[in-house]
C-alpha cells in the first residue's frame, strides 16, 4: 500500500494538487490536519479514501483529533501534533504513541519534515504545503505485510 501523507496545507490547495501528482499513483491520502477541506476537496476530485484528523486551525471540525488507523498489518497513530506540545519536544507524543502500541506516529504541526526510527516507533512528519513557506513536502508511507517505510519529498 502506497499512502500520501500531507499536513498543514493551509488553504494551499493549488500545492496539494501538485504534490499529488508529483506523487504518483497512491492508494489513501491521510492529512495530519491544518486545511481539512483540501484534503476533502482532492478526495473527491481524484476519488481516493481519505484519512484525516483535526489540527489546531480547522475551527469547527467534525474530524477526530487523534486516530488509530491499522493498514496491511501496521498500527498508525495519526495526530495534528499540537495537543502533545511537538513544537517543544517530542516526548509526549512517543509516549502516547509506544502506549498504543503504533509502529508509526503520523503528525504535523511543526512544519518541519522528518521521516526516521526512534527505538522501532517512525516518526513521520510530512512538513508542509502552506504558501508562506520557502519548502514544501510531503511524504509517503509504504507499507508492505506490516513492513513500514517513508519517504520525505520535496516540491520546489
């Protein structure tokens, strides 16, 4: 399963579509939050199931803050990154991902793309999309018979 992972779109959705084709061909998309009706508005163009949590700035959303997802075999916790303070650390957020046991901990936020292991848990960051950036990226996430990796690409 081929997955795009974006966050923090904010409205951008000239970039998202970009990034989307870029992408290639993927099976899901899932938005860590911050531009929720992006999101929705290229699941519906391009007919692909979507995945999303809340972030800080989709005021009056219905989506979940946090999600526990399972794809081939793997444990997914996705979340905007926000309520576990990752702008100061990200401590909290492994803690609450290991005690769920996630193989994977998606989140956004921060703005800053990381995609690596920590102690057998990825922690996956796709960046941004946001027009008042100077680097856009997104990510994608393979998973193969419970087998993880990501990829962090950039848009210029």
């Amino acid at each position: 399963m081929r997955i795009m992972v974006v966050s923090d779109t904010h409205n951008n959705q000239a970039a998202l579509f970009n990034a989307y084709q870029v992408a290639g061909t993927v099976d899901a998309i899932i938005h860590l939050g911050d531009g929720e009706t992006d999101a929705q508005i290229l699941a519906l163009a391009e007919e692909i199931p979507l995945f999303q949590v809340a972030g800080n700035c989709d005021i009056g959303s219905t989506a979940p803050r946090e999600l526990f997802l399972e794809l081939e075999g793997s444990h997914l916790m996705l979340c905007h990154g926000d309520i576990y303070g990752v702008k100061k650390g990200l401590s909290r957020l492994i803690k609450r991902a290991t005690e769920s046991g996630a193989d994977a901990v998606l989140y956004g936020h921060t703005h800053l793309a990381q995609a690596e292991r920590h102690e057998g848990l990825w922690l996956i960051n796709p960046g941004t999309l946001t027009a008042q950036s100077e680097l856009y990226s997104y990510a994608i996430l393979e998973i193969n018979s419970g087998c993880l990796n990501a990829t962090i690409y950039q848009l210029f």
